[in-house]
C-alpha cells in the first residue's frame, strides 16, 4: 500500500501539534476499538479473545513515549500469548485486527488536523 504523505510532511514541518494529536486521536481511536472487540467467553479461535474476568480489557491503556508517539499496550502477562499464540493453544488476535480496521482512517484524520491545524 503505497500513501501520499506530502501532506503529512506539510503538518510536520508546519504545525508539529498536529502530528502529535494526530497521533493521540489513533491511539485512542485503537484503544477503543480493541476494548470494544472482546467478545463473550469461551471465544472460538482466530478471533478476538472473549471476556472471562475482565482484566484483559481493563489493562488495555495507552502511553506516551514522546513527541507522535503513543503505545497501546495491555498490562497483562498473557496479552502476547493470545494475540499470537503459544504451543498447543488457538491464537485470538486482537490488536493486529483493529490496526487493520484503522489503515483506512488514517487519510481522514489527517485531514481533519491539517485542517484544524495550518
């Protein structure tokens, strides 16, 4: 997939507030979508994980790194064992499909700072 970003690059360059919020807004457009996605327990294999005791979901949050740079993260030792799997579990995904869901927004909020923004 190939993206335009000299418009991005004019937000970089012109409004370094943008970038930042741009990416805040992801993060948490991320965050709540990946909340949103745990289904009921038992969750069959191959799709999001279901809620059982909640703590999974809880956990989920988003950190601050630096300037445009944000992590969504959950807090719990066995988020990465789910999201890829282990040896002789199933693998219920669920911060790889929403990245997926999000890829299409990107252009939009964009735009939306750009114009806020410059």
């Amino acid at each position: 997939m190939h993206m335009d970003l000299s418009k991005l690059d004019r937000l970089i360059a012109n409004a370094p507030d943008g970038v930042d919020e741009v990416t805040n807004i992801l993060a948490y457009r991320i965050l709540g979508l990946v909340q949103a996605s745990f289904g009921v327990s038992p969750a069959p294999p191959g799709g999001p994980p279901g809620v059982d005791t909640g703590a999974l979901r809880a956990s989920m949050h988003v950190t601050k790194q630096g300037w445009a740079h944000r992590v969504v993260a959950d807090g719990v030792d066995y988020g990465f064992s789910l999201e890829f799997g282990i040896e002789r579990r199933g693998v219920w995904p669920f911060m790889n499909p929403v990245f997926e869901q999000v890829k299409p927004e990107v252009g939009r909020i964009i735009e939306e700072a750009i114009r806020r923004w410059l």
